[in-house]
C-alpha cells in the first residue's frame, strides 16, 4: 500500500516560488531583459500586475529596475540589521517578497550602498528609508 504524499504547506510553496522568480529574474537581467513584462500585450501586463497585487505603473517601475542587485542589497542590509535573510525567506516569505519589492523601487539606494560599505546601516537606514518601520519590527521580532 502506498501512501499518499502531505500537500506542502502554503508558506514552503512561496519559499520556492520566491526562489524561482529571483532565478528566472537574474537570468532575464543577464540577457538584458529589464523590462520584459511590459513588452506583453496590455491584457496580459493587467493581469500580471493584478496577480502580484501593485499597479500597474508600479509593475513597470519593478521591471525596469536594477534587478537582482537590489535583491543582494537587501540581504546585505538584513544581515547588518541582526536578520537572517534565509530565515526570514523560509518563515516569512511573504514579508521578505513585500521587503523586496519595496527595496527594488526605492530612491535611496545608493544612500543604503554607501552606509552598508561603511558599516552604518544600523544607524543610519532610519533616516532615509521608507520602510524602516518594517526592518524595525523585523528586528524586534528576531
């Protein structure tokens, strides 16, 4: 008699759906294909920005975006913060798709660049990012 597997938890299904869209969006940003989404039929471009839940505007501002950088930067800040970014993907991935998505479109980038380089993320991303509010409560949480 054979048995029948357990259906996998909602929460590992988006840990390895977050895991391929990080995969296919680095393969897709070497072949120098930013903006792909928004080379589909409009239809198609609405339905995809109603299934991940941003505007439309905003599904354009992340296709054309830096891509898988922004999502070394924030593991790079995590760690700086005391959060284990692996951790965070496994147990709260969507939390950490929400911390990427916001992370792609921020204007202060380069501000967070500098602060990790020099080792003042901890004390300085207060001052600048949008959503520190979220790091804090991350933090408060680990």
């Amino acid at each position: 008699m054979s048995q029948a597997a357990a259906p996998p938890n909602d929460e590992a299904l988006d840990a390895v759906f977050a895991a391929i869209a990080v995969w296919v969006m680095k393969y897709r940003y070497a072949l120098g294909l930013r903006d792909a989404p928004m080379r589909c039929r409009p239809q198609d471009v609405e339905k995809l920005a109603r299934d991940l839940g941003v505007p439309r505007q905003e599904l354009a501002s992340l296709a054309s975006s830096s891509g898988p950088q922004s999502a070394a930067l924030l593991q790079k800040l995590l760690l700086a913060l005391g959060v284990e970014p692996g951790r965070l993907s496994h147990g709260n991935p969507l939390i950490m798709r929400d911390l990427l998505r916001l992370c792609i479109a921020c204007v202060h980038r380069r501000r967070c660049e500098i602060d990790l380089a020099d080792a003042s993320s901890a004390q300085n991303v207060r001052d600048y990012c949008p959503y520190a509010f979220k790091l804090d409560a991350l933090i408060k949480g680990n």
